[in-house]
C-alpha cells in the first residue's frame, strides 16, 4: 500500500523568478505564511527551516534546488503535538503557462496516521491561496483566519 499523498495546483500571475524568490525569501514568506520565515542557502544537502516569531515549527533538508522549475525538502514538524509522525517531504513545481505560472505542490511521504494529510489538507490551499493574493494584488490573505485555520497553518 503506498503512503497517502497531497497535490495542489493554482495558476499565478507573475513570473517563475517571483515566484521562486517567493518561496525562498524569509522576509517574503513571513508575509504570506501567517509569520513564519524560512531559512536556507538553498543548496542541495543544507538545511532550511521556518519559525514564527523565533520559533522553529518545521525543519528539514534541500533536496532539490533547481531555480526557478523545482524546489523540494524534507518537511519534519517542530510542533510538539506532531511528535512521532515522522519526515515527509514538499516539492514545488513551477511552469511557465503564457502570462501565468502553473505551482503544482506536493506533499508525500505521509505517515500512515493521517494526521499530518488532515492538517496540510487545510494549511496548504490557505499558504498557497495568501501567496497567490501577495503575488498579484501585493496584500496577502488577513492574518486573524478563524482558529481552526490556523491550528491548520502551523503544519503547512
């Protein structure tokens, strides 16, 4: 039986650079993640990890850096309540489509519980969703999301 998976798809207005600087910038990810920043070099083997206000919530390794097609890494929960769920893993594939970029997210590798597809399953579309409205309008989505939401954003 494989491990369970989770795919997303949108389609932004901007550019593979934009894009890709999106997702690698600290101070651009604290704007659309709801306050959490990564860090990285980004090279294949380094470590990355985001924290909210200090705190580190998830940490793992570079595994592929292609700018600005493909950027993948290990995802490993800092949370508390995620102990013991193990390493799973993010990719973002970014392609050209005209005027717009097609971002195809995966997140696979997913422990058999089920607790960490539930909780992606709605922290991912919101993440994406205030990246996409950043991108194209230059305001991300309201931060004060209802607490279910982001009890959702601090796996995704």
């Amino acid at each position: 039986m494989s491990k369970p998976e989770f795919v997303y798809t949108t389609y932004i207005e901007t550019t593979t650079e934009k894009l890709w600087h999106a997702l690698t910038d600290g101070d651009f990810t604290e704007r659309y993640w709801f306050g959490h920043r990564v860090t990285s070099d980004w090279k294949v083997g380094s470590p990355y990890g985001f924290a909210n206000q200090g705190n580190p919530t998830v940490e793992g390794e570079v595994l592929v850096a292609d700018p600005p097609r493909r950027l993948a890494y290990t995802w490993n929960n800092r949370k508390e309540e995620a102990k013991g769920e193990g390493t799973s893993r993010v990719t973002f594939d970014l392609e050209p489509r005209g005027k717009v970029i097609k971002l195809t997210v995966t997140h696979d590798e997913l422990g058999e519980d089920g607790k960490t597809l539930r909780d992606i399953s709605g922290g991912w579309p919101m993440v994406i969703a205030s990246l996409k409205s950043l991108l194209e309008t230059g305001k991300p989505l309201p931060a004060d999301l209802p607490s279910q939401s982001t009890k959702e954003l601090s796996c995704a």
